[in-house]
C-alpha cells in the first residue's frame, strides 16, 4: 500500500516528488470572508453566527440571525473554515447550517483539489502565514499573503484522496479517543459528586453547613485537622548562588494532577535561608491561594514552595491528604470565593484554615480515594493514548503530505 518515494525535485518549500507541484493557496481554492455582523444584527432565533470563539471552543454562546444576507456566507456541514484573525486554524464544521461571520473564510476547492486534502495541507500554510503576521492587539495576516504562502499538491485527485483515507484513519480514532475520554470525565465528576456529599453505603444523611452528609461524618475546618499551614518565596533569580541546587522548588504552574513526584526547578540550600520560601514535607497538601485558585495536589517529595502555594500539614490521624484533594478539587469554586484582593486575587491562610470540610472515617477517606484515583488513572492513560494517536498522526502528515512516502493507487 505505501512505497519510499526516490525521484524529487527542489521547491521553495523543500524537496516534494517530480510528478507534484508547490501551490499558492489561491491556485486551490477561493476564500470567502464572513459577513460583518454588527451587535445589532444578534437575535435570539435564526440560524447561529459562527464566529472565531464558537470554532475554538464547543461551549462558547452563538449569536443568532434571522435576516437575509447573500447565500455566500451560509456555511453547511463539510465546509472547510480559515480563522484569518486572533486565533488563526483551519476547521472542518459540522454543526448545522450557520452564518459565518468576518474574519474567517469559507474555503471553497477548486477543481482537482479535495476538500479534505487541503484542510490537512492548510496545518502546513499556517506555520507559513504565522510567521508573517500584523498587528500587535489582535494578530491577523493580510489576504494578500495567501498568494506567498504554499502546499504540496500531488497532481491526481485520486492520489489526494487516498492520502486522506489514511489520514481519516488516525483522525477516527482520534475523535474516539476524544468520546471516550469525555465520558471517563463525567464519570469520575459524577463519582466525586456522589462520593463527597453520600459516601460509601450510608442510609441516614444529616443536614450540615456545607449540604447534606452522611450522619457519622464530622464537618471540620480545614486548620482542624492540620498541623501547620507553610507559607511559600522565590529565591532571588539574579542569583547564581540560589539555584540549580538539590532541592526541589516550585510555583502553581506546575501542578497538572493530583500528585507531585519532581521539582519545577531546583534551589539551594542558599535560596532557602536566603527568601521566603519553606519546604513542606513529603505526603501532605499544596493548595494554590495566589495564581491558579482552585489547584491543589499531594507532594510526593520534600518541595520548596512559591509564594502562590500554601502548604498544608495535615494530621494523619483525622484526615488523609488524598482524600482532603479531592474535596478541594470538588469545591474548587467555593474555594475560589475565599480570594480576596483586586490587582492579584488570594487567599489568606487564615480564611483557608477556616474553610469547611467533609471528614468521613478514615478508613471511607482511604476507600473513597482508591475509587477516584482509579478513574483518574483511568483518564491519564486515555489521554497518553490520544497524545500517542496525535503522535502518530503528525508523523504520517510530515511523510504523506509531503511525498516521503506514497501511497499506492494501483
């Protein structure tokens, strides 16, 4: 099915086979911008208004338009979409017929060309136009650079599509990464929901300060079941002597799940003498009270902290650090309402400390952690398996789409 290519030839975008050709843009389809809508123009009803926002993000509000506007701009499922403006992306619709508003153009295939082939070129001419972009509020590039900006173009439409068909493959399975792990998320919040305010087996429930809980479960503060709250610092970064030591140090930005094995970056023991930073031991609770609110992880490791963290020693005996995570994490936006200030939000320890918690047994803490870490380590592999997909499928356009390797017809 597929064959090493060996007799190319020289193009301004690099080696493409002898029986290809480098094309503009313009010499495959045409572009058509949207139309400018106006605030005024937005109902309630009609068809919805696709503008940059509703491509990049599935929950993003539409706009509505009921009126008559020139057909040229109605967009229907298959059409190929150019964001021009802010965020620039190539995007196949497929969410009903709708209005396309400006700074995006409907890209309409000449002939010979195959819809889905240039879509997955389009990746390629991005990275082209990126770097030849204007404005400094909203970066954009003018229409004029789409005659600059080039694709490699396998002469035969049939060689297009056959290309595609294996591309589609990995975009397939993409997408059913993508279902399977949102279902795997709606089932870990629903298992967090139902696990945090029900437990595990109770039949009586009890009115409390934070909603209805199991009857044997105590409502604490977090400072009662603590030991010590740790404040965090930066060591000096104009000094040598504070950094690139053997002590694990790091800010808000590096918590990304619920547990932390390394360091951010490593300090001295200079750094630590020398700011205000503190090391908070191993096995107990991270909680973000300046930059990222709402984020929180058990340290795996002795860590030096920044001054967005507040480290939480917890007394093993009431509570388990594993559990209290996810309590956070479930009322992180509750959480989020104790920041206070206006330039940069935080949390004061002390409002921290006196945040209400659930407190089952210990035991049910330990059980109910074991049941959401599976469904979390359940939804880290499905995600690795959508990044090794993604991977895969990188590695077939850089050979596909560019002649390397081809894909045989006969």
């Amino acid at each position: 099915m597929f064959y090493k290519e060996t007799e190319f030839q020289d193009s301004s975008i690099g080696k493409i086979p002898k029986d290809w050709r480098a094309a503009k843009l313009t010499d495959a389809a045409d572009y058509i911008n949207g139309y400018a809508f106006s605030p005024e123009d937005w109902k309630t009803e009609g068809l919805p208004i696709i503008r940059i926002q509703n491509l990049n993000d599935l929950a993003a509000h539409f706009n509505y338009f009921d009126g008559k506007i020139d057909g040229k701009y109605l967009v229907r499922n298959g059409d190929l979409l150019f964001a021009w403006s802010a965020s620039i992306g190539c995007y196949l619709w497929n969410r009903g017929d709708a209005w396309l508003n400006q700074h995006i153009f409907k890209v309409a295939p000449k002939q010979g060309i195959d819809r889905q082939y240039l879509y997955y070129t389009l990746f390629m001419a991005i990275e082209q136009l990126k770097k030849r972009v204007h404005g400094s509020t909203m970066k954009h590039f003018k229409r004029g650079e789409l005659t600059r900006a080039l694709i490699p173009l396998p002469l035969e439409k049939e060689e297009q599509r056959a290309i595609v068909g294996v591309l589609g493959v990995v975009d397939s399975a993409v997408e059913l990464a993508d279902t399977v792990i949102a279902k795997t998320e709606r089932l870990k919040k629903g298992l967090m929901q139902q696990l945090l305010t029900r437990g595990i087996g109770h039949t009586e429930y009890k009115d409390t300060a934070i909603g209805k809980t199991p009857k044997t479960w105590q409502i604490a503060r977090l400072e009662d079941v603590s030991e010590d709250f740790i404040g965090g610092g930066t060591p000096s970064t104009s000094n040598p002597e504070y950094w690139n030591g053997d002590i694990a140090w790091m800010t808000s930005a590096h918590i990304n799940g619920r547990l932390i094995t390394t360091g951010q970056k490593y300090i001295t023991k200079k750094g630590v003498e020398n700011s205000a930073t503190h090391i908070v031991p191993k096995n107990n609770l991270l909680v973000a009270t300046r930059v990222g609110i709402g984020k929180a992880a058990v340290n795996k490791i002795d860590i030096a902290i920044s001054q967005d963290l507040t480290g939480v020693v917890i007394n093993k005996e009431k509570a388990l650090p594993e559990f209290l995570y996810w309590v956070l994490i479930n009322g992180g936006n509750r959480l989020k309402s104790l920041a206070q200030g206006s330039t940069i939000k935080g949390i004061l320890r002390e409002e921290l400390g006196k945040w209400h918690i659930p407190v089952p047994s210990v035991n049910e803490q330990k059980r109910i952690d074991e049941i959401l870490s599976a469904a979390d380590k359940k939804l880290e592999l499905e995600r690795n398996e959508k990044t090794r997909l993604e991977r895969v499928k990188r590695g077939l356009m850089d050979l596909l789409l560019t002649g390397k390797v081809r894909v045989r017809m006969d």
